[in-house]
C-alpha cells in the first residue's frame, strides 16, 4: 500500500526569515489560510490558520528571495511533526511544512477557485 504525506496550501506570506549556509539557501516562513464558512444565524465565520513552511532553494523552488510578506503563494510538500522541550521544561510539539515547491501567485490570479 503508498502512503502519502503531502500538504498543499495558497494563502498570503506572513513573517519571511531567509539564510544562506553553505548547504543552500533556506527560507522559514508563515502563510496564512482562511476557512470561510456560515454559523447558525448564516452570518459569515472566517477561521484564519497559520502554517510554517520551510522551504529550501532547489529545483522545484528557485527564488526564495521572491517571497515576501503579503505574497500570494501556492506551497505543495510534506508535513513534519517535531517534539523538543522547551527552554521552561515543557515538553512541546512543533507541525510544519517541508516545501518541495514554492509558486509566487501574480496579483491578478484569484487566491479562491470559484466552485
């Protein structure tokens, strides 16, 4: 049986950090999502979901430097789950994207699909 990992996200860019190591370069970033839906007196409900995304400099995501705070992206990779402690003691968990691409959506292309 294939087991399948992967996560697509298109939403807006949050807070950018990009490093460069002798690996490559590394870009660290947030995008937001929005769930909209009706609660039950119908008025409109907008859920906003953060999501970090690293993403490293390759084929498949060739300018990191394109992606900014307020972009429009399309993000496809794996999700990755960590535990660390913390520095207080506490055990945490940590979820975030892996990229394996990374596509700055033009303005003028919606961030919704019409269905």
């Amino acid at each position: 049986m294939e087991q399948i990992n992967r996560i697509e996200l298109r939403g807006h860019v949050g807070s950018v950090n990009t490093q460069v190591y002798p690996q490559g370069k590394v870009s660290h970033f947030t995008v937001a999502t929005n769930y909209v839906y009706k609660d039950k007196n119908g008025a409109p409900v907008i859920e906003t979901t953060w999501h970090n995304v690293t993403a490293w400099e390759t084929k498949g995501i060739a300018d990191l430097d394109s992606i900014q705070k307020g972009s429009k992206v399309y993000v496809t990779g794996r999700l990755k789950i960590q535990k660390f402690t913390g520095t207080d003691g506490m055990e945490r968990t940590s979820a975030e994207i892996q990229a394996s691409r990374v596509v700055v959506i033009s303005d003028e292309e919606p961030l919704v699909e019409e269905m």
